[in-house]
C-alpha cells in the first residue's frame, strides 16, 4: 500500500559523474576567472612604468593610458549579453574554449607592442575574449552545482574575485622590478594554456535545450546601445566634460538604443532576455546594487594607484601589497557570507556590507601624505569585508531568479551591470578628480613655459613630469601638485562613499529579508512529492 506523504524530495538536474567532479570543475572555471581579473589588477600597477618613454614604457599619453584600459572596458561591456546569449544556445564549454584562447593570443601580441596604437588593439582583442570567458564561468557553475550548494559555489567563486585582485598588484610589482613592461600580458599565456586542458578534461558542456528562434534583431540592438553608451562614459570621464556633443551623442544614442531593445524584448516571441525579470523587485536591486557597488569601487582604485605611487612614492610592488587586506577580506569571508544571509536575511547582510564599503571610501577623505600604513590596511580591509559580503548574496539572488537553462543570459546581465558600473565610476569620478585637481594646480603653473603648460595641469603624473624636467626650479611645483592631488582626492572619495550609500537604501528597501521562523522555503523546480 502507497501513501503519498506530499513531502518534496529533491530531484537531482546534474548527472551523477559532473555532480562527483562539481569541486574540480569549480576549481578550474576560477583559474578561468582569475586570469581576467588578474590582468585588470596588473595593469593599474604598470601605468606608470608604460607612460615611461622607450625603451622603459611605451612614453603613453594619459589619454592613451585609459584608452589602454578603457578599449578592454569598452569590447568587454558591449558584448558580455551577447556572449552570454550565445553560450546558452551554442554550448557554454565550447564559448568558453574560444573565449579563453582569444584571450591568450591577445595577451601574447599586446606583451609584443611597439606603440600606444598597438596596445589599445590588443587589449580590445583581449577584451573580445574575456567577455565569452566570464559569463560562462558563472553560467557552467549553475549548471554543475545543486540549488541548495550554489550559494556555496558562488561565494567561492567571488572569493577568486579577491585572489585575482591580491595577485595581480603583487604579480605586475614583481615582473616590472626584474623584466621589461610586456611581462605583465606575457604572463597570461603559460596560464591559459593550462586552463585550456583543464577545461578540455573536466568542464562539461551544457546549453539551453529549449533556446527557441534566435533573436538577432536584439542581439545586434544590446551590442550596439551598449557600446555606444560605454564609449560615451569613457569619452566624458577622458573630456572630463560630460556636456561636451562627443558624449552626449554617445550616451543619449546608446540611452535610446537600449530603450528601443527593451520594447523589441517586450514584444518578441523568443527574446534574447525575458524583461519581466526586472519587475521583480528583489532581481532589479540585486542588478542595481552590483552597479553602484562597482561604481563606487573602480572610481578609487583607479586614483588610489597614483596617490600611493605618485604622492607616497612607492613602488608598483609595494603599492600592490598595500591592496593585499582588501584581497583577503574578500576571499576569508565571501564564501562563508552565505551563513551569514541564513542567520539574518539577504537584506540585513547587504545593507551592512554597503555601508562598509561606504565608510572605507569616505576614510579616503581623511588620508594624507603621511597617513601610516597601518591604517590603509585597515581600510582596505573593511572594504574588502564589506565587498564580500554584498557580492556572493546579490550574484545569487540575479542567478537564482531565472531558469537554470538561462544561466548564461542571467550571468551576463549580472556581468554587464558590474562592467557599466565600473566604467561610469572611472569615468565620472576621474572626471571629478581631473576638474578638481586641474583648478587647484593652474594657480602653481606660472613658472611653467607657456608651451607646456596646458599639459602641465592635465594630471599629478604629467605635472610631475613637467616638474622633473625643469630641475631644481620644479621642486615647489612637486609639493603644489600633490597638494592639489590630495584635495581631489577627498572630493572624489566623498562623492564615491555617497554612491555607495544609494546602494545601501537600494538593497535595505528592496532585497528579501530573513524568512519568519518556521516558513518552509520556496520550492523550486528540483522538488516534487513523492509516494511512500
């Protein structure tokens, strides 16, 4: 005699033989996601040593310098959806194969640049190939892993997060001390050449089963607004003018585009994204937090290298180990941030870690040039903790509110906002930090030969290097330039911790709290009742 007891029992979606390997497989896509946030992390470290003239640096301009970064930025954001997409319909494995290899043939040819020109072109390539990579390492890990263990997965997967920002400073810092520039894109290659038979032997593939018709209409629409806006705010942070007509026409095209790919969304019958997501609340704060959050972030790290290079005067190694507790933090608690989310809610946990990563960009405003070090560490620390404790739940929450079969387009959307976030931080807070630094210098620039003047007050390190040039007559213009550096600093610091703090009204008013006691959790489509 059966009874049926009602009682959901799970049901396992992973093959037994990739459910015994989940661990390795986790392992090998963070040594994927390691190598492209390691050479992010490396290059902040070298831009001062590739400003340098031939045959030290390639002798960049600060507008080459970001375009160096920002052309990474540009390729990466405008094609995450798509790549994405494409993973979820062509096989995530097979985009993830590509996507590494192209990163690596990058990597090889920008270590081998004889110019700016050159090193802008090879990290766009570079940037081509990260943008398969990272959405499909998050998109394979929902697909290996168990409901109930993904939070788990992901907190250890934005732990790499934090390895790959601890080692890349230390990595760059050590290969520019005993070799030339180019090491620091050359060191990719023997890494990606591993990773690549990693993958071959343990990652399985998966896709949509059900992908429907494709959606090139949306596609080609989510390429083209996305680029255009990323180029706007990267046009407008190296103007350091946001009303000039070469970055509105961008960013209101790029606005209009997006709108335009919403309402096709809306109205396909097979759509690249299912936007009835976003009015979940919980969903559209998660995104939006992930945004602010990186907003915030990438604006300081990008001025925190000069201010310990250029004011302090340390080196790129020393200035790497600096960043060594905002790294730890992050990888000692952002896989262990799930019991904390248990205990207290998703709403609590995030709120809390907003208003640390808020509190370590205002102490910022405090530093000088004497502040010990001690007390950095201290703040980056609290960043770090902060950090790692928003990240892992809000990731969790975007890739847990869609169908597993979606994991590659969930991902993306989760990558794209983080990537937009961060390109407008660097943007609109170097635009803060150029304005103001630029009107504190040009009252100290009248000992400056009229000719080099207006690049005199460009920034600290172009200051400096007019300083240098003019021998011991530029000794007061050293002092005036950090000076001037450190003013912009706090404005920009202030103006980053007020970001942060919209992030934390945003997940305080709209992220799930902690269940009531007693209320069984919601079933998801891996349980079904049994008969006993």
């Amino acid at each position: 005699m059966s009874i049926s007891s009602g009682a959901p029992v799970a049901v396992s979606q992973v093959p037994e033989a990739v459910h015994r390997r989940r661990w390795a497989i986790l392992a090998v896509l963070m040594f994927s996601l390691l190598i492209v946030v390691l050479d992010n992390s490396i290059l902040n470290v070298a831009v001062k040593t590739i400003a340098s003239p031939s045959p030290t640096g390639l002798g960049a301009t600060q507008s080459e310098l970001e375009w160096a970064i920002n052309s990474y930025t540009l390729v990466f954001a405008g094609l995450l959806f798509t790549a994405g997409l494409l993973g979820d319909r062509l096989g995530r494995k097979k985009i993830l194969l590509f996507g590494i290899v192209l990163f690596g043939l990058g990597s090889a040819f920008a270590a081998m640049s004889g110019s700016p020109g050159e090193l802008i072109t090879w990290r766009a390539v570079m940037g081509f190939g990260a943008a398969f990579v990272m959405p499909a390492t998050l998109a394979v890990l929902m697909n290996v892993f168990e409901r109930d263990e993904q939070p788990k997965a992901i907190g250890i997967w934005a732990g790499s997060v934090g390895l790959g920002i601890a080692i890349g400073p230390i990595t760059g810092g050590l290969l520019l001390e005993h070799f030339w520039w180019g090491s620091i894109f050359l060191v990719n290659v023997p890494v990606v050449v591993v990773a690549l038979i990693a993958m071959a032997v343990l990652v399985p593939d998966s896709r949509d089963p059900k992908p429907g018709r494709l959606d090139p209409v949306g596609v080609v629409l989510s390429v083209i607004g996305l680029v255009l806006l990323v180029y706007g705010i990267i046009r407008g942070g190296e103007l350091a003018d946001f009303t000039d007509v070469s970055v509105l026409l961008p960013v209101v095209g790029g606005l209009a585009v997006l709108v335009v790919f919403v309402l096709h969304e809306k109205r396909s019958s097979s759509p690249a994204i299912d936007i009835s997501y976003f009015r979940k609340p919980a969903f559209s704060a998660a995104v939006a937090a992930i945004a602010l959050v990186f907003f915030a972030l990438m604006g300081v790290t990008f001025f925190s290298a000069f201010y310990m290079q250029s004011v302090r005067g340390w080196s790129a190694l020393q200035s790497g180990l600096l960043i060594l507790p905002l790294a730890v933090a992050q990888m000692v608690f952002a896989p262990r941030a799930r019991f904390v989310v248990d205990r207290f809610g998703a709403r609590a946990v995030c709120t809390v870690g907003m208003l640390l990563v808020a509190g370590g960009l205002a102490a910022f405003a405090l530093f000088d040039a004497t502040t010990p070090v001690w007390v950095m560490c201290v703040v980056f620390f609290v960043q770090g903790t902060g950090m790692a404790h928003v990240m892992p739940p809000v990731t969790v929450a975007v890739m847990q509110a869609l169908p597993r079969e979606k994991a590659g387009s969930g991902s993306a959307v989760n990558n794209t906002f983080r990537q937009v976030g961060g390109a407008l931080g660097i943007a609109v807070l170097g635009s803060v930090l150029s304005a103001v630094y630029r009107g504190d210098i040009e009252g100290h620039l009248d000992a400056v030969p009229a000719a080099a003047r207006d690049v005199a007050g460009e920034s600290i390190e172009a200051t400096l290097g007019v300083a240098e040039k003019m021998g011991p007559a530029g000794t007061p213009l050293v002092a005036a330039a950090q000076d001037a550096f450190m003013g912009a600093m706090h404005v920009t610091a202030v103006g980053s911790a007020c970001v942060a703090l919209i992030g934390a009204i945003v997940v305080a008013l709209f992220l799930p709290g902690r269940p009531p006691a007693g209320q069984p959790a919601a079933q998801d489509e891996r349980t079904v009742p049994v008969e006993a």
